[in-house]
C-alpha cells in the first residue's frame, strides 16, 4: 500500500495536468507581464521545561523552515502562484516535512454588472472573525506539526469560484481530494499520549480521500456590518482517533491510533460590526455526521474485550449533531497617553453544545465554555514591535492556558518571534489532559527576502 | 411735464434705496467675504480641480530618519479610484520592509459617515476589517499618520483664510483648517499654504491638541498631469518634538488605468500583490 505522501503526489500530478490543459486552452498565448520571487526563510527552536509523559519525547529541538514564493503574472491580469514549503526538525523526523501550500492559477474578468473570479489549484483559504479559535474555517487541514494553534494550515487541491457584484460576494469550492491531518512522530511534542498511524487512514466514504467535497459561501458588507454563511458537506477536517488492536489497547506503548475521517456537513455563520474603536464579533457552527467516543467508554472498552475489530469499535462512537459559537469582540486605544503605541484589549466566549463530551476541533483543547482574554500592544515604532498576551480559561473545570508573543523586526530583512505557551493548570476530566506537561518556549529568526 | 419731472426725482430718489435693499438681500455677492467663507471657498476650489481623475497608480518609498541620522525604508504601490458623490477608495501593497511584503490596506473613504477599511494579510490569508477611528496613529512607523496620508475632503474641517504671502516665486494663500471631528484627528489645527495660481499645497504646519507645533510638512517637485491634475513627487515631514523625519517619494504616476470598481472590493483585495 501506498503512503498518503505518495498518493498526495499522485493526486496533484492529475489536478495539475487538468489545469495545464484548461490553461493552455484558454490562454493559447501565455505571456509572463511581472515575475516576482520572495520568501522567508526561518531558524527556529523549541524549547519544553517539563519532560514529556512518554519517555522517547525530546524537550529540545531546533530546525529550520524555507518558504519561498513564485508570482508570474501575465498582461491580462491572471497569474501563477507557486509557494512551496519545506520544513526540517532537529529531533522528530515527522516534522520533518514538505508541504505545496499554493500552485494555484487565477483568472478573473467581467460578469455582467460585477465579475468573476476562479482559483485552480492548491491554494490557502480563510474564513471568519474570531482571534481565540477559527470555528467556521474549514476548507484547509491544518499542519498540526507546525504549531497546535491551527494557524498554519496544509494546502487544499480545488476549484475556488467566486461571483462578486453589488449584491455581495458568492463562491463555490471543489474540494476533489482530502488532507489527512499529519501528528507529530515519536520523539516530537505535542503528540500527548499516542501516536496517530500514517499509513492506516480509513475514511467513511468509500471514495476514501476522493471523495468530492463541496462548500459555498456568502458574504457581504452592510455599512459596519461584514457578514457571511457557509455551507461545507463532505470530509471532516478532524479526525475520529480509534484505538484498535494490536497498534493500540495492548501492552506496547505508546499507542497507535488510526485516524477516521467522518463525512459531515456544517453550517456556518460570521458576522463582525465595527464602530469606531469597537469590533464585535460573533462565529457559529452546527455541525451533524462526526463520530464522538466520549460518553461510550464501557460499550468501547467491551468491544476492545471482545477483540472486535476496527469497525467494531468505531460501532460504539456516537454519530452526533451539535452547535458551537464564539461571540466577543475587540476595543482599541490608539496612541495612548500621548505616545504612538496601541492598546487593543480583546475578549471572546467559546461554547459548544456538547460541553464536557466537546472534542477538540482546529487546536488541542476543547472549547466548550471558554473565555478567552488577550491583550495587544503595538509601539507603532520603527521596528513594528508588538507584545499579545491571550488568557484561556474554561469556565467550569481547572483549565488555563496563557500564551504570551513578541515580535519585532531588527534590521530590514531580519525580524525575531518569541513566544510562551504556559499551562497555568489543567483539568484531569479534560480531554487535553494528556497534554499537561507540553507547555514549551519558542524562537524563530526570519529572514524575508 | 411737471408730472413726469416729479416722477423722475422720484425714480433718481428711489433707485438707491432699491439698490441699498438689493444689496442688503444678497450679502455673499457684494459683502466682503468672512476669513471662513475665503476659507472654504479655496478648500472647495482646490478639490474641485482634482475632479475627473479617474483613477490612478503610483509608487511610494519612504525614508524614516530618526534623530540620530539612522535609516529605515518603507516601500508600497498606491491605486486610486475616484467615486462620484463619495470619497476615493484606495488600495496600498506594501513591498518593504520584506516582512510585510503582499500586506495590502483597503480603504472606501466617505464624504460624511467613517471611511470602511480592511487589512488583508497574507500569510493567513486573512481579510480583516479594522477600525478606521485610528486616524492619528503613525503609518508604517513614520512621521506621517493615517490623516496626513488620506486626501482632505472638504467637509471633514472647518477653515479660515488668514493673509497672503510670497512663498518662493509664487503667492500663497495661507489657512487654517480644524477637524470637524475633533476626538479622531490627533490635531487642534493645521496651516496650509497653497499658490494662487493652481492651488497646490507647498508647506503644512500641524498643532497638537495642546495647540503646540508638532510637525512641518514641506510638498516639492510637482509634476502635471493630463494637463490638468498636479501631483507631487516629494513629501517631507518633520517632527519638531522628536527630531524624526521622513520623506516620502512618489513615483510612476499612471492616469486612467484600466482599474475598476471591481479591483476595490475584499475579493480584489486577495488578489492584491
């Protein structure tokens, strides 16, 4: 059996030869108006004050990450855009990884009275308002190895259609092919107690990682008003981890657990009203079709007894259908006591419908009666600097987390990012419980070019 | 005879009475203007003949100075499109300093209401609408604010015209200008000098909300275009409290491009480079 690597390439050899052929149909005469080629390239460590629970964990790792970027653009308006990304990880060969965050090609032109616009390729996708977690952002897989904020995410094959006019913004997304979500490998962090298997990925629908997904979304703006809802039907970004032997629930740790991804569908709604100083903002999900082991914990470990297989075990997890929202919003006080700096004050409140049977979705923690607290501060200075410190707390159990980031440019090309994920404490009931001695320290040096 | 000669003493007794009331019904025509009404009739003037542009692309650099001579550079492309019956919407992409690199501000300016803004940013992809209250705040870093870099609409200030005076070969009217709205704008006042002859604005002079002279803002190297719009190729601001300056330089004007409304829009603006 192939790896998901290999038949990722495959994948991409096949949408690529489709978009050559369109391209070449439809720009017979392709004629390069503006080139362009940039990047970063970063040296970064990691540093974990608290061993990990497993003992092949390292708490170091250095490495570097190269990003480079490949814009050509012809007379007409439509471009190529290439933007490869290759990381390499001193301690954890998993994180050592390639991804193709973007190769995508994009034409645009008129459409009656507004114009259309289509991107076809690998391309990166961004939905919604909210700072703490990204509730209605679906279309990427995240790259988890990269950092467990779900900030970064994988690059996503597909046909991205948009109509704009005076009435708003409707687009159309093919999603021809699925991105399992790559974990951590033995030695790395932030893996918690298991290992998630690479080779084994199993999907529920029988097209596997084929299966054609698709989204819309609408949005608009109304004055202060910004506006949008979504709709995704197709494969779950998260998976369904199953603990089924012999890979898991024997006696060799740690354990191996095969990701099952889910076909859901989910609604989204995002709305952001700015007044003056003030951003209010307001995210919600309903989500059905995911698979929940939590709250089936003897039928499962029965299962486990009875040496049922794979199937079996996943016969036990709960098909459910729940609701989640953020709501919150920002306040900014410019240049404060007479100096050029900013002070942003941020709050927001995560709930999910499922509370203490919640599953982590973009990021390691659940979310399920959160509040978060961040604070803002930009000097406005020569060198950008920037201090945000955010304060998640869960509202009913022990959980608290604090992360606190610098950023500042220190000559033209050369900027420094350092940053602490402290977990203040944690909830032995929580789900991210596993994750408890994970908190770490972070430094990148990046060079833009 | 006799009738007629009475009529006419009275028609010559009468008719500057008539004239007196005339000209008391219509005082802007004939009364001498108040310093405010000069004011505002220059300020209307010169906006005036910025009319009918279009649009237009052009290149910005800038060198932020600080007090010890030390050097910073900034660089962007600016896209304008003017809106009948509205302010202008604007699109910059920042190309240096290379961190920044694809950063693009949209900016739909209004006449009236608060001007709509959105940043995206590229390494998310992420568009997001910002406040546009931070007028006062600096841009990039640099002496200029986002106020000193948007163009005046003429009723977001009142005016006052107070004197003319030679300013290199040419005369200058010299004004006041004050924010309408005085809790977003970082000054109590600005002083702008602008030649008789085409209205271009050479020196501006801005007050603190103390009132105090926080900055000079010299224009230089005016170039005409269309043969009708004057745009400059040189801007320097100084800061008198810190020492800091900066220049900005403007390059590769381009009038009546091929932008349309449609290059304006949150989806035009992923697509800005």
């Amino acid at each position: 059996m192939r790896s998901p690597a290999a038949r990722y390439l495959a994948a991409l050899t096949a949408i690529w030869l489709a978009a050559s052929i369109m391209a070449v149909e439809t720009h017979a005469e392709f004629e390069i108006a503006a080139s362009e080629f940039s990047g970063r390239v970063s040296l970064e460590g990691r540093a974990f004050p608290q061993t990990g629970i497993d003992a092949s964990q390292r708490s170091y790792t250095t490495g570097f990450v190269v990003e480079p970027k490949l814009y050509l653009e012809e007379a007409g308006g439509s471009s190529f855009t290439l933007l490869p990304f290759f990381r390499y990880d001193s301690v954890d060969s998993v994180r050592t990884h390639w991804d193709l965050r973007e190769a995508y090609a994009l034409l645009y032109g008129e459409l009656g009275e507004g114009e259309w616009e289509v991107r076809l390729g690998v391309d990166r996708v961004f939905w919604g308002v909210a700072e703490s977690q990204h509730l209605i952002d679906i279309i990427n897989q995240i790259d988890f190895l990269e950092h467990p904020n779900g900030e970064v995410k994988l690059g996503q094959p597909m046909v991205h259609a948009t109509w704009t006019g005076d009435w708003g913004t409707l687009e159309f997304f093919g999603l021809p092919y699925h991105r399992p979500r790559i974990y951590p490998g033995r030695r790395g962090r932030l893996r918690f107690a298991g290992l998630v298997d690479r080779e084994r990925v199993e999907y529920e629908s029988g097209a596997e990682e084929w299966h054609p997904d698709f989204a819309a979304r609408y949005s608009h703006s109304f004055g202060p008003l910004d506006i949008g809802v979504s709709v995704f039907d197709g494969t779950s970004r998260e998976a369904t981890l199953v603990c089924a032997p012999p890979a898991c629930g024997g006696s060799v740790f740690p354990y191996v657990f095969i990701p099952y991804y889910s076909q859901i569908r989910q609604f989204g709604l995002d709305a952001q009203l700015t007044l003056d100083s003030w951003l209010l903002k307001f995210e919600a999900i309903h989500r059905s079709g995911e698979r929940n082991p939590l709250g089936r914990e003897e039928g499962i470990r029965t299962a486990l007894i009875q040496g049922r297989g794979f199937e079996g075990i996943l016969g036990q997890y709960r098909e459910e259908e729940y609701v989640a929202a953020v709501v919150g919003g920002e306040y900014t006080f410019y240049s404060v006591f007479g100096s050029t700096a900013d002070v942003g004050l941020l709050a927001e409140w995560n709930y999910d419908e499922r509370g203490r049977r919640a599953l982590p979705r973009r990021q390691p923690m659940t979310l399920d009666n959160d509040f978060f607290v961040g604070v803002r501060l930009g000097f406005n200075d020569v060198n950008s600097t920037e201090i945000t410190a955010a304060f998640l707390t869960d509202a009913s159990r022990e959980t608290r987390n604090l992360g606190v980031e610098f950023d500042r440019r220190l000559f033209d090309q050369w900027s420094l990012h350092v940053a602490a994920n402290l977990i203040l404490s944690i909830d032995p009931l929580d789900v991210q419980y596993v994750g408890r001695r994970d908190g770490f320290y972070e430094l990148h040096l990046e060079y833009n070019f | 005879m006799r009738i007629n000669r009475a009529y006419s003493w009275a028609l010559a007794l009468l008719a500057p009475c008539l004239i007196l009331l005339f000209w008391l019904g219509m005082p802007p025509i004939a009364r001498p203007a108040t310093p405010e009404e000069i004011g505002l009739k220059i300020a209307i003037e010169s906006r005036a003949r910025d009319d009918g542009f279009g649009n237009f692309t052009a290149k910005q650099a800038m060198v932020l100075r600080n007090k010890q001579g030390q050097e910073s550079r900034r660089q962007l492309r600016v896209k304008v499109l003017e809106v009948a019956g509205d302010g202008d919407k604007s699109l910059m992409v920042f190309d240096e300093p290379r961190d920044v690199k694809g950063t693009a501000l949209l900016t739909h300016a209004h006449k009236q209401e608060a001007d709509d803004q959105w940043l995206y940013l590229p390494a998310l992809k992420r568009v997001k609408r910002i406040s546009s209250s931070n007028k006062s705040g600096s841009f990039m870093g640099s002496e200029f604010s986002y106020e000193d870099l948007s163009p005046p609409e003429v009723e977001k200030f009142t005016y006052r015209y107070l004197r003319d005076e030679p300013c290199g070969d040419l005369t200058c009217t010299v004004s006041e200008r004050f924010p309408v709205d005085k809790k977003a704008s970082g000054y109590s006042r600005q002083v702008v000098w602008q030649d008789k002859d085409e209205l271009r604005t050479w020196k501006v002079e801005y007050y603190d909300r103390k009132d105090a002279h926080l900055k000079t803002l010299t224009i230089g190297k005016y170039r005409q275009y269309l043969d009708k719009y004057w745009r400059a190729g040189e801007m320097n601001m100084v800061n008198h409290l810190t020492g800091k300056s900066t220049v900005l330089s403007w390059a590769d004007y381009q009038f009546r491009t091929k932008l349309k409304k449609r290059d304006f829009s949150k989806t035009g603006l992923k697509r800005a480079r």
